[in-house]
C-alpha cells in the first residue's frame, strides 16, 4: 500500500508499506512457519513441536501446526499480551507462560529435551529465515526496486531473510534495520562484533523484545544490512496512530517501528526516494493500543 501522508511526513517521492498484519494470525510469522512444517520428515511431525514466543510466532506455529496435524506446545513470558496469548491457545497450542524471554527459552528447550518435541527457533533457523524473506521477494516484485527497505529487528529472522532476498535482487536498495530503544540486541551485537544474549528492557513493541541476536541472523545483518536505528517508545506510538488515522492500519508497536524510524528522521533519505517499510504485525491489546496512542 502506498501513502502519500507518510511520503510527506517522511520528506520522500514514494512511501509503501508492506502490509505483513493481514497475513494469517496477523503478523508475518506464517511465512517462516510455513516453510518449516512443509520440510518436516514424518518423524518429526509426529514427535511434536515446540516454540517460545512474546506472541507473533506462537500464534503463526499454532495455526500452522493445526493444520499439519502437528502437536503444538508454545512457552511464552508472563508478560506476554494477553491478546497474543488467547489468540495461541485459540489455534490450538497448548501454552505455559514463565518468566521473562530467557526463561521461556530454557522452558522451551526443557520440554523438548524432556518430551522429544522438536524445538523450532523463532528466528535462528535456515529455514524459519528463508520463510521470512519471501517477504523480501514480493515486495521488490511489487515495487520494483526501492531505494530503501526499512524493517523492524527483534532476534533478526524478519530482518534476515528480507536483506538476503533484497540485496540479492537489488544490490543497490539500502536495508536499514530498527530497533526500539529498550531491545537494541542486534545494535549491541554489531558494536560487540558477535551475537548477545542480553535482558531487555520495557517496551511497547513487545514482539522486539528477544533476549538474543539470532547466530544466523547476526552474520546475515552483518553482510547485508546497511544500518541499525533506534526509536523511542513515543517515536512508535505516534507512528501507530499516524498508521491508525491516516492509513487506516492497525500496527502493534513492533510493527510501526520501521514507519517511525521515516517520520522521525532517523533514517537520512532523500527527497527523491522511494521507500518500503515493512509493517510486521498488527497484533496490538485494545488497551495497550489507547494507551500508546491516547
């Protein structure tokens, strides 16, 4: 979709937005899920599978996983958006909610070892990347080749898979990743020149939260990705209700990331670009969402 609001507020020719929030279960998610459950050997379909997510990838595994006839167990934080967790349980997961994202994690982990599940990473994962990066693939199908790809980072697997698809297709697009400034996993991996493991901080944008820089996902922003921004809390809440008034999305913080790093000036662009932000997921509480944009 294209907007010349943005384009105006952005002080860009063209401003589109790949719509990801009107995939299946709301988010982008499906494409990596997808991908993997279609490789599965008949072994592993029916040993089981089992994920932790904030919500976005738990959601895209159990729906997914209903329909492959796989069972599907998802751990999540406790603060995880009671929306995201309803909505799990809704397309059949079987979900426990521990902790924070670490927690969840070695919870995830614990009940693969301890029940034979398959552990399918959210992000750190071949096949999980290349899913995402169909993303990558349709839009410069869809829009030829933009100057600018702006995508949201968490672990990194959206980011990832989108880079590897853009830059192989259109070496001169400039990919930028962004980040909110209570999760800068990946901008602190880069600076540190390897993948962390950090507790991150509060944030609206909740699916970015990963407590982790995918290994995968780092040596792929590494080469392909031209550069890291950060954004404010406020940065994301005015981008949803600008997405939310103007444009008629609906854009949970992680997902109004990249939208807000091009309304806020802190990606430098020319007058004459053309731009693709990609809006990653549209799962927002209808309380978080009042509360983020008043």
């Amino acid at each position: 979709m294209s907007s010349a609001t943005l384009a105006q507020h952005s002080g860009v020719a063209r401003f589109d937005l790949k719509c990801e929030s009107f995939q299946k279960t709301g988010s982008f998610k499906v494409r990596g899920v997808l991908n993997k459950l279609s490789q599965l050997s008949d072994a592993e379909r029916a040993r089981g599978v089992v994920s932790v997510s904030a919500g976005n990838h738990a959601q895209a595994l159990a729906w997914g996983a209903r329909a492959a006839g796989v069972r599907c167990t998802v751990v999540m934080p406790e603060v995880a958006s009671r929306t995201k967790v309803d909505a799990s349980r809704g397309y059949g997961a079987e979900v426990i909610q521990v902790g924070d994202g670490a927690a969840a994690f070695a919870k995830a982990r614990e009940l693969a070892e301890q029940h034979g599940f398959l552990f399918v990473h959210p992000f750190d994962d071949d096949q999980v990347i290349a899913g995402a990066g169909t993303a990558g693939l349709e839009l410069i199908q869809q829009t030829g080749a933009p100057d600018v790809v702006v995508v949201p980072v968490g672990g990194g697997g959206l980011i990832a898979g989108v880079a590897i698809a853009v830059k192989e297709s259109s070496p001169t697009t400039r990919v930028i990743g962004v980040e909110p400034a209570g999760a800068t996993v990946m901008r602190q991996s880069l600076a540190a020149g390897r993948a962390l493991h950090v507790a991150p901080g509060k944030t609206i944008a909740d699916g970015l939260a990963a407590p982790m820089a995918g290994e995968r996902n780092f040596e792929v922003v590494k080469r392909y990705v031209d550069d890291m921004v950060v954004v404010s809390d406020d940065d994301i809440a005015e981008a949803m209700g600008i997405l939310l008034s103007r444009c008629k999305l609906l854009a949970e913080g992680g997902g109004a990331a990249a939208t807000a790093a091009m309304i806020t000036g802190k990606i430098a662009l020319r007058s004459t670009d053309h731009v693709v932000a990609l809006l990653s997921g549209g799962n927002v509480d209808l309380q978080r969402l009042v509360q983020a944009v008043g």
